[in-house]
C-alpha cells in the first residue's frame, strides 16, 4: 500500500506572545521563528517519522526551497510536488505561554491545485492505496471523488473548518478524523460525550476518530466498535501540530498493525511529545522516541493514556 499525502505547505512564522492579541490591540512579541508547516506537510513528516514510506502532492512558490528540501531530509517523496511562480502558503502564529496557538493562514501555492494536477497525481496510484487530506488546497472535494472513484482508501482531517466541508461528499471517506471544535462545527452537537457518537450516526460508512484535547480522543469503527483513549501527559509548550502528528501516527500504525487501539497508543505519545516543543514539523517525534516512552512508561502512566 502507497501513502499519499495531498495537502498543504506553508512556510510559518511563529510570534511568542503573553496573550492573543485583541481588536484594536498592538502588543510585543518576545520572538519570532521560522518554521517549515501547512497540515498535508506535517503529515507527511509524521508518516516519515513514524515509519512509513510516504509521497507527498501539493505545490510550493519560487520561496520553497526550505520546504522542499525538510521534506527530502525526512525521507518524504517529492515527485509530486508541484511548484509555482508565486509565494508558498504562509501562516501567521501565536503561541502563549501555556502553548495554545492562534492562527492566520494565506493559501498561496496551496490555492493553485487544479483538476488537471489532481489527475496527474493520482494516476501514480492504485487500488487500496491511501490518500490523506485536508482542507487547506483547492480541489479537495474533486479530490475526494476522484480517489474514491480508482479505489483508494480516503482519509479527510477537514481542518481548518469552513463552509466548503459542507460541499464535500464526505460519504466518500473512509476515515474522518476531526477535534472537538470540528466534530462541534460538522454534526451541530458541541457536548463531547455524546460527539463521537453523533458523527458516526452522520457518517456510518466511515472510521470516526475524535480528538479531544486533555480528554484523550475516541475512535468509533464503522462496525460501531469504540475505543477510548486518554493523553500521554507532558508540559505543553505550542500545540501547533499535535493533531497532525496524532493523524499520521495513528494512521501509520493502522497501515502496519491494523490495531486500533494500539494506532491509539502510539499517536497519543507522539501527540503528548510534540506539544512539548516548539514549531510544527520540527516538533514532530521519530518513532523511536514514541516506542521508547511504549516501552519504558510506568503502569500509571498507560493508564493516563489508556483512559
């Protein structure tokens, strides 16, 4: 099985503020960084990361060369990756001191996917491969159609959440994996323990995860099996990729184990490292990081995890 991910690559500035700044509010910030993001490209790194080959399509600008290359260094294959004249996406970042993060994305690059390119791309691909998305490139919804159509299995993270996640059929897509705010925004239920469920009557035909922050995530099986999984505690400092890093790390382990509970497990940990450092990709941990805390963790801490 082939792992597509088809989605976005943003260069990232990331502003260190005391707080998020409000209307008609100037305030300083301590620092500034420069990070390489976009959710399709913190994806694929934590495929790369987790283990599993991976293939990467979207587009960068004339200003990519550091995307490109972090991409390549991380083991990602490129031969997909369309580039244009203009400026990549960029994002816009705030991060507090308690590690929560607001942010303003410009679509650049990430804009410019046509039918024509989706195409392209997806004839490298065959039946029973992955296909992993997101909502931040044009043509997602043609994407989806047209994956489903050459039998791939579609996974859709539909982040960030806006009204063309309405448009999408997403009875297309084999495994939705939303947080709270989005599972909220899709099904109109806003109480986390009655969400999951409420996503899965909606969409029955597909595996449910949700994550829910501090409260661990839940996964419901299209055979309405469920799994409930707690959070690896650590010291968040920037929450930037946490659930792009728990996206390609639960989905890694299901390509190799097809063990849900343990696909849990591991993107809990990988999860629960990354909020404890700073940036997006480069927060993303390596796989034997996450199978050293599996290893070594007291019996405590699982149940932390485990819920």
């Amino acid at each position: 099985m082939k792992v597509l991910v088809f989605g976005s690559a943003n260069i990232d500035r990331t502003y260190s503020v005391s707080h998020f700044v409000n209307a008609g509010e100037t305030i300083s910030a301590d620092k500034m960084e420069l990070f390489c993001g976009g959710k399709g490209f913190n994806q694929a790194i934590a495929f790369a990361r987790a283990g599993s080959e991976v293939y990467f399509a979207g587009a960068v600008g004339s200003d990519g060369d550091m995307l490109i290359n972090t991409l390549k260094e991380n083991g990602v294959n490129v031969d997909h990756l369309k580039r244009i004249s203009g400026p990549s996406g960029h994002a816009v970042i705030q991060v507090t001191p308690d590690g929560q993060n607001s942010i303003i994305i410009l679509a650049g690059a990430n804009g410019e996917i046509t039918h024509e390119d989706a195409d392209r791309i997806l004839s490298a691909f065959s039946m029973g491969d992955l296909i992993v998305l997101q909502n931040e490139i044009s043509s997602v919804d043609y994407i989806i159609d047209r994956a489903k159509k050459a039998g791939m299995v579609v996974a859709l993270n539909p982040s960030p959440f806006n009204e063309k996640i309405k448009t999408y059929d997403l009875s297309k897509v084999d495994y939705l994996l939303v947080n709270e705010v989005e599972g909220a925004l899709l099904t109109g239920n806003d109480d986390p323990g009655q969400m999951a469920d409420a996503i899965h009557k909606q969409f029955p035909d597909a595996n449910i995860v949700l994550t829910l922050g501090c409260a661990g995530s839940v996964f419901i099986g299209k055979d309405g099996n469920v799994l409930k999984s707690g959070i690896y505690e650590t010291n968040a400092v920037d929450t930037t990729a946490a659930g792009d890093t728990y996206t390609g790390y639960f989905l890694s382990e299901i390509i190799k184990r097809n063990d849900f509970k343990t696909a849990q497990k591991m993107a809990s940990i990988a999860g629960g490292l990354a909020v404890s450092r700073c940036g997006a990709s480069s927060s993303i941990p390596y796989l034997s990081e996450v199978e050293k805390i599996e290893r070594e963790a007291a019996l405590d801490d699982y149940c932390r995890m485990c819920g």
